[in-house]
C-alpha cells in the first residue's frame, strides 16, 4: 500500500472513529465528572451506598446515558399513575413505600415515545399474554411462569405491558449493547427457536463472529447504511437480528410468517389443504373449517399480519433490506425457496396430524379427560399418548428448524435438524400408528 | 462562553468532518482502484441502488487494490460455457451475477488453488447431492443440501469460503470459516474444535494472532517468540496445510477405505460388513455397482501407500508441537478404538442384514438385496432408522471425537450412544421375529 494511500485510509477512519465516538464514548468521558443528581436521586444513592443494597447496580447506571441526561432512580422507580395495576399494587422493601422495584414502560414512555408504542405493535408485547392463553400453562408449575423461571422468563418480555430491560440490560440500558445479536440470545435459542445457533453458524454470523467487534455499535441502526459505498471497515458487512427484524430501529418486530409459519391467505389450493389440517391440529379451526376464538387471541389482527397485502408487504421490506448487498433476483428466488420449504414441511406435518386424528376417530386410542377427542398441538407436551408426544416433537421443534433454518439460510439446520427429522418422525408415526392398530385387533 | 469545553469539540468534530468529507471521495482516491469498467458499474449501481454494500465490501478486498474490478469476474470468460448459457439481469447482458471459476482460475490470478482444490473432497461435494437426489426427496435449494454441497458445484464455488465480497484469505484461515457446513448431526467437527483443549487456546487468545500471514509462515521459526503467532492448530493446520486447497485426509469422510490398516484382517473384516450396509460391497465382498458413489467421495478408497502418506503427513504436522512418541501413541490409540467401534457397528449392520435374509423384513427397494444405509433417513422401519443413526451421527462422533481429542464427543455423544444404539437394535429384532412368528 503506498504512504499517501495509507495515510488517507487512517484519515477516514479516524474521521468515522471520531464520529462514533460522539455517542459512544460520551459516558465514558462523563463518568469522571460528578455525576449530577436530582434531590431525590441523591437521597437512594446515599441510603442504598450506606446500606449496600444493589451497589453495583448504582454503577451500571453511572456508566449509562440516563445518568448523563440526568434521569435518576425516582424517574423510573416512582410508577407513574397510568402505570400497570400489577406494578402500582406491588409490595415494597424500600423505606420509601411509594418505590417500585418493577418498573413500567409507562414511565419510559415519558422519555422514549416512540419506542414504547412501536413495542407495543409488535409480536413482543404480545409473549406474556400468549403464554398466559396456552391451554396447559395452568398445569405448569406457577414459579416456572409468574415465578419468571421457565416460559415466563422469555414470556416476562410482554409483562406489565412491556419489560425494556428484556434487551436493554439493567441498570445501562444501553442501545449499542441491545443492537448486538448477543442482546437476542437467551431467548431465541434452542428447542422451538434456535435463532441464535442458527444465525451464528450461518455464513452471516461467521463474518460477524470475525469481523463484529470492529463495528459501529454506537451508530443508530438507520444510519448503518446512510453510506453503502463508503470504504470502511466498521460499517457491518453482514446483517444481525435487527438489520432484518428491526429494521431503522423499529421496535414493532414482526414477520410476514408470524412465529408458526402459519398465513391465513393463501391462493395455492393445495398448500391451503396442508395448512387447514394445521389449523385444526392448533385448535384454530373447526371441523367446518371456521375460524375458532382460539385464533383470534393467538393471532391477533394488527399485530398479525392475516391479510395478503399484510404478508406481502412484510415480504417486500424483507427484500428491500436483502438487496442492500444482495441481486433482487437473488433475494426473491431465496426467499421463494425458503417458501416453498414450509410447504414441503406442512405436507408432512398435514399427513402426520390426519394419522393421529384417524386414531382418535377409530377409537384406537383411548379419549383422555383432560382434552378434546383429537390431536390439539398447542398442549406441546401435556399429552398422554407417546405418538402426541411425537407429533408435538415434529411440529415444535423439527418443523420449526426445518423452516427457520431456510430463512436464516443454514442448510445444516434446514436439511439435518429440520427436514431429515420430520421425514423420520412420519415414518415413525405411521409405524406406530400401524403397530396401535394391529394390537387392537 | 463560546469556548465551554462542548462547544469546543464540537469545533473539532465539524472541522475535521469538513476536511475529511473533502479528501474522502476525491478523484485522487477513487482512481486508486476504479477502472473505467468498473466506475460504469458502480455508478449504475449506486443510481440504482442495487446491492450498494456489495460494493463497499469490494473496496475493502485486495481486489480493489489489485485493480481487479466487477468485469474481471462477473463477464464470464469463454471457458465458462455454462455460466453463459444462463440469463443476466443486468442492462449489459455480458453481465452475470453468478462468477465461474474459471474467471479465478486464469493463470494470471489463482491458478495453482483451483488445480489443488480440483483434487480435494470439496471438488466431489456436489456429484453427491446429484447422487442422493436420485434416492432422496431434497428441500431447500441452497438452503438445503446444496447450500453445503454447492461448494463443488460448477466445479468449484470459491465464495463457499471466501465470502462475498471481500473475498479475505484472513479470515477463510478461521475455523468459523468451516463451520456453516462442518457442524451439526453427522459431522460436528466446530462443536468438536470449539470444545477441544485445541479450540479453548483458539477462543481465548485468537483475537491477538496475526491471520494476514500465511499458513506455511505460521510456525516457522519454532524458537520465535512471536506472540502473534497460532499458538494452537485450527481447522486449516491439520487439513489445508502450508494453504493446500487440496483437502483430503486418511479416513475419508465415513472412515471405511478399503485398506488393510495395520495388517489387521478382522477390522478390515468389520468395514467390510459396514460396506456391505451401504451397499457399495455385495454379499460375497465383490464392489457392487456403486462406484458412483465411491467417485463422489464419500468413501475414500485410497490405495493403502496413500493412506500411509496421509497419517505420516498428519504426523508431521502435530509434531511441530508436539514429540513424535506422544502422536504416535494417540494415533495408536484412537485406531483401537475405531476398531472397537467397528465391531459394534458391524454387528448391527449384521442384525438387520440377517432379518432381510430370514425375510422378518420385506425389501420395498430395489437395490440392494440387503438393508441400504446410503438411504439415510429414507427408509421404512424403526430397526433401518435405528442403524442409520448409529452409523451417520454416532459412529461419526466417536470416529471424529477421537481424531479432533475431544473426550466428551468421542465418549459421550459417540461411543456411548452406539452401545445404547446397539442394545436398541438386539431388541427391535427380537420383537420383529416375535412378532412374525
């Protein structure tokens, strides 16, 4: 590389460097200046310093933008009066009885507008009262759910009509640190979702576990791109979670697919066959092929894009990002196929429901107390029957690979933890089913 | 007041912003790596809008510094007739979005990697899925097999690798390189690496290792304390030694060559039987028709001086750190367990083959006589299912376990698995022979 040419190079990185750093190194910079406090502020540091009660989280805060922009603990730990019932009509430890330890979005909305109402449009806002819905969630252990341990940890994201702290860790709430796919990680991870295995084994997250602590965490997500043609090695040069799911920074994180890969319109008659078997499988449609209440409060209209304008313009965002760097043809024919997966995928999954249904129908398998007389997919894995327990298996989690694994473009788990498995969870099925049969004559 | 410390960066930020914004896309710069062929398509593109960050990717790549613009490889040469035959989307039909291999391989540019890569595993990938999918109903297109596969297709896909559009030796020397398609069910070798004492040294010093040098460069000079370099062996250490591109190793990828290792008849009598299960040896032991498959690579049938070659090779490598006895023995002792493993897998393979003889199972397939592992996951009976779990995931994780020194894969994931495998299978036919009597 010649001298003058380096120079230049170090000259525009410097020059993003600096620019980042406005944001980012703000606090840092801030933290050895006094920070300033509010009275009331002042009065928790001293009292919670003296008694040690969650010091370090005093630290946290210190090193976060609300610190600079002088919002202190009473701003958010003092619900203000439209603050949800639950957090108003909590208990408290502190002296100060009027305290929360919850805090409520209704507080932050105070500041972030914006934030919390597209938050409150998106599929997040919808997990706790999902889970809350799920037929066997009452059969569940309550620490596992209020006790926020199992589900209702990941769930506790729509609690109390939102729980920032999901992704914006306490007491930082930082926005770099939640543009990171790490942010994502703990829930979307494993058995039904395994997101972040699949994202980071895919040829995206090979170059971002390469290249991403290089890059411009600080930078505001909309401004990533501002540039596309300027030579810098800290702009990113592969998506993340939210280049796609939220993209300018919208909090209002929703698909055209919807969690289930389940669309409601659809003109390919053959597909919609598959796809109504599904239905009735979740309990969404009856045997007439209506839509049930059920539908109504797991798929909600306007926060689930039900109609084929809805679906279609979700999948032409989707595109829009995608030729950022990709061909359209490219990226259309990408995610055509990836269509075509779920197709594949439900008439697998159309097949294996009509078997354990027939079951049911032949009275081959004994009707248990508990739930209806045929397979309902959303009790997961409160079933009697190992062949339900299979079924639950194929749709929740083999199913799920099979058509994540396609969108995230991983071919390991599209093909191997995905496809291969529901192929061998049929085969399984039928030759139980054929073995439940033949016992019973 | 003007000069309160905020105004005054601010200052400097807005100064710096102005002189900088004024050198950065001068014409000065831009002439450094555009050729007028390539400032016609940037242009267009940026207009357009259409895959911008593509471009900056390309600056960020020796390509650009080279001069090698967007015309060098997306107007196929005239060799590459199959990627001309297809149609272009861009206002220059010359133009397509897809690049030959034969674009690299011009002996101006990379010639020797292609001739190496030619001789590789990696060459056969694709021939495999064409294989399959005349017995396998495949999904996905490039997110299916063929995402994997693909490497082989049209010869050679270079950005397998290499990613688009930077195009980095650097970073195709990472182990995060292989694992899009070296991880997961039947070929865990990133989860092995990550969680081997090799992989732990990897994730906690790596970040301070100087990746721009060349493999052959890495440990050159064994006394130089040069902090910079690996201090452990990643994927490209062991298989693409001194950057060969011609990767391959002694076990092939299912570890049965038909070789004579150690003049051990009975083992090479356990592979046999394995051989047998995946219909690429007959009863009698003579090659059935499947030489296809044996071409495509998935069995490696090195002559037994190539295998040879392939273990002293590996042997070298390792003893760039480590003493030749300590290699030696671990090599001796991971061929002792493959033996072990083989026997177990052998007996099962024996289990179903003799339940098709006795006519317990009925063959629905055409070919072969016997049960067909190659089938995968495309078979009828829990028992076939059964046998190809054991031999594509367990079998896989015991072998890989033992060569990769991971412990836990070799014993937890694999040869523990194959011995419950096994116990599972015994009882299977029991209960199919009861039940047909």
């Amino acid at each position: 590389m010649k001298p003058k040419k380096m120079w230049m190079e170090a000259l525009v990185c410097f020059y993003l460097f600096m620019l980042t750093g406005c944001e980012g190194y703000g606090p840092y910079r801030r933290e050895i200046a006094e920070v300033k406090l509010t009275a009331k502020a002042k009065a928790c540091v001293e009292c919670h310093r003296t008694k040690g009660i969650s010091a370090i989280s005093l630290r946290d805060w210190e090193l976060s933008a609300h610190a600079i922009n002088e919002v202190g603990c009473d701003q958010c730990h003092l619900p203000v009066e439209d603050a949800s019932k639950a957090i108003l009509d909590a208990s408290t430890a502190c002296d100060d009885k009027s305290v929360r330890r919850s805090v409520s979005p209704r507080n932050c909305e105070k500041c972030h507008v914006d934030q919390v109402r597209q938050f409150a449009s998106g599929k997040h806002a919808m997990a706790w009262d999902i889970l809350k819905a799920m037929p066997t969630t009452k059969e569940q252990p309550q620490v596992l759910i209020e006790g926020e341990k199992g589900c209702g940890g990941c769930h506790r994201i729509g609690r109390d009509e939102g729980k920032c702290d999901s992704c914006h860790t306490r007491h930082r709430f930082s926005a770099a640190e939640a543009r990171r796919p790490e942010a994502c990680q703990s829930c979307h991870i494993g058995h039904d979702h395994p997101q972040w295995e699949m994202y980071s084994t895919s040829k995206h997250g090979s170059i971002y576990a390469v290249e991403g602590q290089n890059w411009y965490w600080n930078k505001r997500i909309a401004e990533w791109y501002t540039m596309p043609l300027l030579k810098s090695p800290i702009i990113p040069r592969a998506p993340v979670c939210i280049t796609c799911h939220m993209p300018d920074g919208n909090h209002a994180v929703k698909t055209s697919w919807g969690f289930w890969a389940l669309r409601l319109s659809e003109k390919d008659g053959e597909w919609r066959g598959y796809r109504n078997t599904i239905f009735r499988g979740l309990g969404f449609m009856d045997k007439e092929g209506n839509l049930t209440e059920r539908f109504k409060v797991f798929m909600p209209e306007g926060k689930v894009g039900l109609t084929a304008e809805e679906w279609q313009s979700g999948r032409d965002k989707m595109i829009k990002i995608c030729t950022k760097c990709h061909a359209y043809d490219y990226s259309k024919t990408t995610l055509d196929k990836a269509d075509e997966v779920i197709k594949s995928c439900d008439k697998l999954m159309a097949e294996a429901i009509e078997i354990v249904d027939g079951l049911y129908e032949d009275g081959i398998l004994p009707k248990v107390e508990a739930y209806p007389p045929h397979t309902d997919l959303l009790r997961y894995y409160e079933v009697k029957h190992p062949i339900e327990l299979h079924l639950y298996t194929m749709f929740l989690v083999h199913r799920m690979r099979a058509y994540q694994g396609a969108f995230h473009i991983n071919p390991n788990y599209q093909q191997w933890y995905g496809w291969a498995e529901m192929k061998m969870d049929l085969q399984e099925i039928k030759n139980t089913a054929e073995r439940l049969r033949a016992e019973k004559r | 007041m003007l000069l309160t410390s905020k105004n005054y960066f601010r200052g400097i930020w807005l100064l710096l912003l102005i002189i900088v914004a004024g050198c950065a896309e001068t014409k000065a710069l831009r002439e450094s790596y555009y050729t007028p062929e390539t400032e016609k398509c940037i242009n267009c593109h940026s207009k357009k809008g259409i895959s911008k960050s593509a471009v900056r990717d390309w600056k960020l790549s020796l390509h650009a510094a080279k001069k090698i613009g967007c015309n060098e490889c997306h107007i196929p040469i005239e060799a590459a007739s199959e990627i001309l035959a297809t149609a272009s989307a861009c206002t220059d039909k010359n133009v397509r979005r897809t690049v030959s291999p034969k674009n690299c391989l011009t002996s101006k540019c990379h010639l020797e990697q292609g001739k190496q890569f030619d001789k590789s595993k990696h060459a056969r990938a694709w021939n495999v899925v064409v294989d399959m999918a005349k017995s396998h109903e495949l999904t996905g297109g490039e997110q299916g097999c063929e995402g994997c596969h693909r490497i082989g297709k049209d010869e050679e896909k270079c950005d397998s690798c290499h990613t688009r559009h930077r195009f980095s030796t650097a970073w195709a020397r990472r182990p995060e390189t292989c694992e899009m398609c070296h991880r997961g069910a039947e070929h865990s070798e990133t989860e092995m690496y990550m969680n081997s004492k090799h992989g732990s040294v990897y994730r906690l010093e790596s970040h301070t290792w100087n990746w721009f040098r060349k493999t052959e460069e890495w440990y050159g000079g064994p006394f130089e304390a040069w902090s910079k370099s690996p201090r452990t062996a990643v994927c490209v250490t062991c298989h693409m030694h001194n950057g060969n591109h011609a990767i391959a190793s002694s076990w092939g990828i299912l570890a049965v060559p038909l070789v004579l290792v150690d003049g051990d008849e009975e083992w090479f009598g356990y592979r046999k039987t394995i051989l047998k299960g995946l219909g690429v040896l007959d009863e009698k032991g003579k090659p059935t028709g499947r030489q296809d498959i044996i071409d495509a690579g998935i069995l490696s049938e090195l002559p037994r001086v190539e295998w040879l070659e392939q273990r002293e090779e590996m042997v070298r490598i390792c003893t760039q750190c480590h003493t030749k006895t300590y290699v030696t023995e671990k090599f001796k002792n991971a061929d002792n367990i493959m033996k072990a493993s083989d026997a177990l897998m052998a007996e099962a393979v024996s289990i179903v083959e003799d339940l098709y003889n006795s006519k317990v199972l009925s063959q629905k397939r055409p070919f072969p006589a016997h049960g067909d592992i190659l089938r995968f996951y495309e078979v009828d009976t829990p028992i076939e299912q059964m046998l190809y779990r054991m031999l594509f995931s367990q079998r896989m994780r015991n072998f890989q376990g033992i060569y990769h020194i991971v412990p836990e894969y070799q014993q937890w994931y694999g040869w523990k698995e194959m011995k419950i495998e096994l116990e599972k299978i015994r009882s299977e036919a029991e209960k199919l022979r009861s039940e047909k009597q």
